[in-house]
C-alpha cells in the first residue's frame, strides 16, 4: 500500500468510523470477523531506561496503561500482557501479529493482536481478535541517563475487539 492510499484509507476510516475494517491497512486487517466491542483508551506507555543490544543505555517499552471508555464512560483498563479488561468481569490478553505505521512519527504504531488467553465472562468472551488504531502519541525518543529510570509518554487509541464470523 502506498503512503497516499494509507493517508486516504486512515482519512476514510477517520469518516466511517471503525467499523470500516475494509479501509485498514492489510497487516492490521481482519477479514471476515465482525465487530464485539470498539472502545477508546486514554493513558500512557511506560519506557524503562536499560542497555541495548550495544551497551548503551535507551528507553524501552515495558508496558501500556490506560482507562477504556465507551461514551465517555470509563469500562475497563489496558495494561501489561498486553491485557483487556472490563468492568463486567471479561478479560483477554492479545499477542502482536500485525503492525502499521501511526499517523506521524510520535505516534505508536497501529496493531492487530491474536487473542491469546481469556478470563471470566461477559463481552470479551468471544473475542479473537483485536486492532490497535488512530494511535495519538505514546513513542518516546531522546536519551536516557541512568538504568532503571521509567519514563511515560501520553497517548491515546482505538481497540476494535473482532470475533470470526
């Protein structure tokens, strides 16, 4: 896909909302499943300050943390795993399978996650899959100084939970 077929699909997707899962980018696509749940997350990705495969020391991901809302509501919360989970007692935990680039360069990238454990009962029950899109923010650049350190950057996404058929 081009940059300006993606910059029309993201603007399509934008109008349509998320339920247009055709306009998505093709490694973040889920064809044939059909929309669970679609929530919006507000929160922060947490980076620690470690060495790299080279000895020096950079920020690197360690975990998201953030509130899920639906009609401004607060449902749930996202964190390490990474995990889903609702205040109806439903939980999934996704493994990565797919990624798009975000809108800019400060934005994480779009993602789609194979459901790779459940917990409890109740909306995310069926869930098989899930997309990470309209990313806001979240990367973090610039150097660390000392191993240890944690570090946060805002952002904010959609989660669209999908399940086959």
């Amino acid at each position: 896909m081009s940059i300006t077929n993606f910059a029309v699909a993201c603007l399509l997707l934008a109008m349509a909302g998320p339920a247009a899962a055709e306009t998505l980018p093709d490694a973040i696509a889920a064809p044939g499943e059909t929309v669970v749940l679609s929530v919006h997350a507000e929160g922060a990705q947490v980076y620690e300050c470690k060495p790299g495969t080279d000895g020096k020391l950079a920020w690197t991901f360690r975990e998201p943390v953030a509130t899920l809302l639906s009609e401004g509501k607060t449902i749930g919360r996202h964190y390490a795993g990474p995990n889903w989970e609702l205040a109806d007692g439903s939980a999934v935990a996704g493994k990565a399978i797919g990624n798009a680039p975000g809108a800019t360069a400060a934005d994480i990238p779009w993602l789609k996650l194979e459901i790779a454990s459940r917990r409890g009962s109740g909306a995310l029950t069926p869930v098989t899959t899930v997309q990470r899109i309209n990313t806001h923010g979240g990367k973090l650049d610039g150097t660390c100084d000392k191993a240890g350190e944690f570090r946060s950057a805002p952002y904010s996404a959609d989660y669209i939970f999908l399940k086959k058929g």
